[in-house]
C-alpha cells in the first residue's frame, strides 16, 4: 500500500502550494477519484471550489473542461452535438466539454431539471446518447459539480436521483484566521499556472488496478450493512440509503484505508467516511441540510457496536 501512500502525498503536497489548508477536503476527493465516482462540492461563493478543482486535474495531467452551468444551458450544450458539414456533404459529431477527463460542473443547480438530468447516463455508465449513437467517454472519467446553497436565489434543488449520483457532498467551509493571512500572501507569490502534473499514467492504472483489492472483515462488513440498515429504518428518517449508497460506502472505505497504508479496512475508515458518503443519501422529515444529515449519520455510529479491530 506504500504507492497508495506516496500517492496520496505527492497529490496533498501539490494542490496545497495553492489551497491553503484543506488537506481533509483534497484526501476526500482523492478518495472519490479512487473509487471512480463524482463529488459534490456545496458551498458559498469564494470558497476556493473551483481552484481546488482545478488544482487537482493539473496535478494528475489529465485534460480537463469547465462547465458553466446557467439557466439557459441545454444538454446539447454539454454533450455535444451533430451537425452538417456542407464541405464533406455528411453529418459530423462535434464533441461536448463532457469529453474529458476532469469536468467541472460549475454552479450546477444554476441549471434547469433537463439539462442536471442530461449528466445521469454519463455519471452512472461513463457514456453519452446523442441521437440514438451512443458514445463512450475518457476514462478515468470524473465530475466535481459545485453547488451553491439552496436558499441562494435563482437555484434549482437536484433531485434525489441526480444527487445519489454523486460519491460525495462535501463542503470546503472557511479558513481559519492564519489560513486566511496565507492565503492572501500565497496569492500574490504562488498562481494555479504554476502547478505541475506529478502523476504518471502508469502510476494511477495501479491505483486503479489494485484498489480492490483492499480486504473487509466479515465483522466489518456487518457493521456497514448495520449502519445502512439503520437509516431506512429509524423514524427521523423519511428516505434511507439505496444500495448504490450502500456500494458507495464500501468503495470509500477500501480507497480511505489504501491512501492510509492499509490493505484491510478498519471501523475508524467506516466512521470517518459514512458521514460524507451517505449525508446526500438520506431525508430528514422536516430537514435537508448537509450539517443536519451528517451530525444524523454520527449519531447512528455512536449507536452500533463497534467490532474489534483486526490486529
């Protein structure tokens, strides 16, 4: 698990010549990447969400696209388009930003249902249907969509279906005060521009290729459907996690515990993720909000025996 490790740090130690001070958040996204899934990113304005963003795709080297999301943006827009080409007399396919490596989805809830329902078939199957021709796109493929809070004005909610899409909610959330002072100097010395790419194709079809092969306990893995079961079955909670959550959740333990030097998953790798895996997953009756959903999650894990940890 050492190249998990030294992957891990390489990528920390990159992206933080330019986010100041957010290690956990860049290691979830890691961890996200590893699983091959998307994130979320909810936050206010001037968080530092789409510098992190593309932070990250300079780092690994892989071709990245940025997507304006806006109220008049159509999935055409988005996955590209056929049109004629009066010189060759034929129809050609003109591909959209989604063929790429790393796309950001930026202000996602700025856009209409139809157009956040058109990113479904390529977040789940990694493909695009464009007039009945099916495409497959870049792999790795991930989307980082950034949302800005529900009560901002001129925002669309995602609905449950898109929202269990996504591998992760996360929120970047403020600096703190000495943060805030290095982020002001580092502004001024240090631009995105001069980040490097690190990471070797070879480097990440082993992560890819061996991030499976993290082992799960049998202990362990009763402990998980434990806590899954909990949250269909408690009364604060009106919609409890899906087995995509259940598999999501599972996926995030074996990259959380590979990154940490681990080929074995332990409970403090199901406590420290559950939280960000399923908050997205579940509703509350009469609450929504992220903070509420995860202080709900801990809760629950505080509840559940916790099974002795393989020495």
């Amino acid at each position: 698990m050492k190249k998990f490790v030294l992957f891990k740090e390489k990528v920390v130690d990159n992206i933080s010549q330019v986010v100041i001070g957010k290690k956990d958040v860049i290691e979830l996204i890691i961890v996200t990447f590893l699983s091959k899934g998307h994130i979320l990113l909810e936050d206010l304005p001037g968080m530092g969400k789409t510098m992190m963003v593309k932070a990250f795709s300079k780092t690994l080297g892989l071709p990245f696209k940025r997507i304006q999301f806006t109220p008049d943006l159509l999935p055409s827009d988005i996955m590209g388009i056929n049109y004629y080409n009066q010189k060759l007399g034929d129809f050609l396919f003109r591909k959209g930003p989604l063929f790429s490596n790393i796309v950001l989805a930026d202000e996602i809830n700025r856009a209409t249902p139809r157009t956040q329902s058109s990113l479904l078939e390529a977040m789940e199957e990694g493909q695009v249907t464009v007039d009945g021709e099916t495409r497959i796109l870049n792999k790795p493929f991930m989307v980082l969509a950034t949302q800005n809070p529900i009560e901002s004005y001129g925002t669309f909610p995602l609905p449950e279906a898109q929202l269990d899409r996504f591998f992760m909610r996360i929120k970047i959330g403020y600096p703190t005060k000495e943060e805030e002072k290095e982020i002001i100097y580092n502004n001024l010395k240090k631009s995105i521009d001069d980040l490097e790419s690190i990471i070797t194709e070879e480097e990440l079809d082993y992560l890819f290729g061996n991030v499976n092969n993290v082992d799960c306990s049998k202990d362990v893995m009763n402990y998980i459907i434990d806590l899954i079961e909990e949250t269909r079955n408690i009364g604060e909670i009106q919609l409890g996690v899906s087995p995509r959550g259940t598999i999501a959740l599972f996926k995030a333990c074996q990259a959380y515990a590979a990154i940490n030097g681990r080929d074995y998953i332990i409970p403090e790798d199901v406590k420290a993720m559950a939280p960000k895996v399923l908050n997205h997953r579940i509703i509350i009756k009469g609450r929504n909000k992220m903070e509420d959903n995860e202080r709900l999650i801990e809760k629950i894990l505080t509840t559940k025996e916790v099974p002795l940890e393989r020495i």
